[in-house]
C-alpha cells in the first residue's frame, strides 16, 4: 500500500509541476487551468487576426508606396498608421495571444519591460495619428484654399516625427522607470511570481495615462469631427442651392464631394477606434480605484477587442475610400495573381 501512496503523490506533483510556467524555478507562476480545447479555440480565433492585421496593413503600406497619385499629405498619415497597425500586429500581437492563452510570460523580465513598453507606444501612436488625421481633415474642409499651403508633404512627416517621439519617450519613460507602481509595493509583493508579465497603473498615473493616450486626443478628434461634419453640410447645401440656378462648377464640386467623403471614412475609422478602445481605457482609469478587482482574463479581453481596431482600418479603407479599392485590385491582380488588368485606373 506505501508504493500506492508514494505513487500517487509522485502524480500529484507531475500535475502540480505541469501547473507552472517555469517546474524549475521555486517562485514560479501558475498557467491558466484551461482545457486543451479552449485554449485550441483561443488560438484558432485570434491567429487569423493577427494575419490580417499584418497582411492588411501591409497592404496598405505597399498600396500608398506604389502609386504617386496617393502621395498626398493625409495619405502620408494613414501610410505612418498602417506601419503602426502593422508592428503592432507583427510585434505585440503574437506574444500577447501567447501570454493570454497560456496565463504564462515565457521570454523574461527584459523583454516583458520592452514590450510593455511598446505595446503602449503603439497605442498611444495609433490614437495622436488619428487625432492628426481629424487636424488634417478640419483644415481641408474649413480652408481649403490655405489647406494646400499650409500643409504640405514636409509638415506632415515633422507632425508624425514628433508624435513618434513624444509616445516612445512617454511610454519606455514611465514603464522603465516605474512610477506607474510607486505605492503598489505590497500588492506587487502578494502577486510576484516568474512567468508574470502585466502592466498596472496606481491611480495616479492611471488618470494621467488614459488622458494623455486616450480621452483628451479623443476629446480633439471628436470637436473636430463634429465641427466639419456641420460644415460639409452648410457646403452641401451651398452646392445644391448653386447647382438648382445653374452656377456650379462641376470641377469644385467634384473635388468638395471628395473631400466630404474622405472626412465621413476617416470618420468611421476614429469612431471605431473610440468604440475599440474606450472600454480598455475606462477600465484602467477604473480597476485602480476598485482594488484591481477586474479579472485578468477581462483585462485581456479589452486588449485584444483594442487590437481589433488595427485589423479593421484596412477593411474600412476597401469598403469606404474608391481610390484605395481600386488601387488594393491593381495590386491584387498583378502581384498575387500575376494578372495585368489594364482597366483598373486610380
């Protein structure tokens, strides 16, 4: 009966071994208890997004590089944000589908501080371009005589230059640093363990981050986009009150047409990208306040509905921008299926 007995408590500590991310290390953290099943759905479900957010983004990056007649100001912004889309897919994506499914971080300290730190540079990226976007839009439409002056090919890479560098500075400062944990030491001492990777705010600078990457660029955006929604109107009904008397210049209201239409797509982009991540951020801003309270597998659920707002910028550009459907066919045809299809023009 003693061998029975020792048998079975050497099979009780193989499973509580295979329970840990690192059997080896005496600190280490515990894996999520999933079944095989669910964490093969995980997998199944969220890889396809990583896919196409990689893939979609980069065409985008090669759709704006290839054609001339796309060098424009604003499409120079959405080439910046693709890229961004496109790293963020390529480079965070991955590791944390692997961090969630498994509840494990398997690559250390160092690289969970780099890509803690990256994970929110892109974050913070993604929002100040669309919020540039809004600022681009708000010119084109209120001033179009002074759009094209003020703002040229020149200006608009210095506005992305200084938003890369104002969300890497932000970003590895307060992660390196970490005074996003000054006076979480005692929680920080219940739940360290080897395999954690989690980037917690105190409520100080819970506030501070979700202000500065979230609500006040989604503030800006939301004016402006309210402010030239209502003057695209008061110039619909100019045009229409001209065209009736017979006095509308067909090449101006052409080009107006075009300009409302590209301010109503990158409108649903900034509203998707509100709707994606404001639950993430509410949550940050929140959990602090509430003890951290909010589960893990929540957080992470938030995150990843965040991510999907860097898979849906390419479809929307397909489905809502006739310069950028066309141009995705061009490239289609002739670089996947190897077809030169003369009569599709931008």
């Amino acid at each position: 009966m003693e061998w029975i007995e020792n048998l079975t408590n050497a099979t009780h500590a193989d499973v509580d071994m295979a329970l840990l991310c690192f059997p080896l290390e005496p600190d280490s953290c515990t894996r999520k208890p999933r079944f095989f099943v669910i964490r093969v759905a995980m997998y199944i479900l969220m890889l396809p997004t990583v896919l196409m957010t990689v893939f979609g983004n980069l065409l985008v990056i090669i759709t704006i590089s290839h054609f001339k007649q796309l060098h424009s100001p604003t499409n120079f912004i959405i080439l910046s944000l693709a890229i961004v889309d496109c790293l963020l897919g390529s480079m965070i994506m991955p590791f944390s589908m692997v961090r969630w499914v498994e509840g494990c971080w398997f690559l250390g300290e160092i690289f969970c501080k780099i890509h803690s730190s990256l994970d929110m540079t892109l974050s913070i990226v993604s929002i100040l371009h669309l919020c540039l976007v809004s600022i681009d839009r708000y010119m084109a439409i209120t001033d179009p005589l002074g759009y094209k002056m003020k703002v040229t090919n020149d200006t608009v890479i210095v506005g992305i230059a200084v938003i890369w560098l104002f969300s890497f500075s932000f970003s590895f400062g307060v992660v390196l640093s970490n005074i996003n944990l000054q006076g979480l030491e005692d929680l920080l001492m219940l739940s360290s363990c080897f395999g954690n990777c989690a980037l917690i705010f105190n409520k100080q600078w819970g506030v501070i981050a979700s202000l500065v990457a979230f609500f006040i660029p989604g503030t800006i955006m939301s004016c402006l986009y309210l402010k030239i929604f209502h003057v695209a109107r008061k110039q619909a009904k100019v045009m229409a009150e001209m065209s009736t008397i017979g006095k509308s210049d067909t090449k101006n209201h052409s080009s107006e047409q075009r300009e409302r239409k590209a301010a109503k797509t990158l409108g649903i982009v900034m509203g998707i990208f509100l709707l994606c991540w404001l639950p993430f951020f509410t949550a940050t801003i929140a959990d602090p306040f509430l003890d951290f309270s909010t589960p893990i597998d929540v957080f992470d659920a938030l995150v990843w509905f965040g991510y999907l707002n860097s898979t849906c910028n390419p479809l929307i550009y397909g489905f809502f921008y006739p310069r950028f459907q066309r141009a995705f066919k061009i490239i289609i045809y002739k670089y996947v299926f190897h077809i030169n299809n003369m009569n599709l023009t931008l």
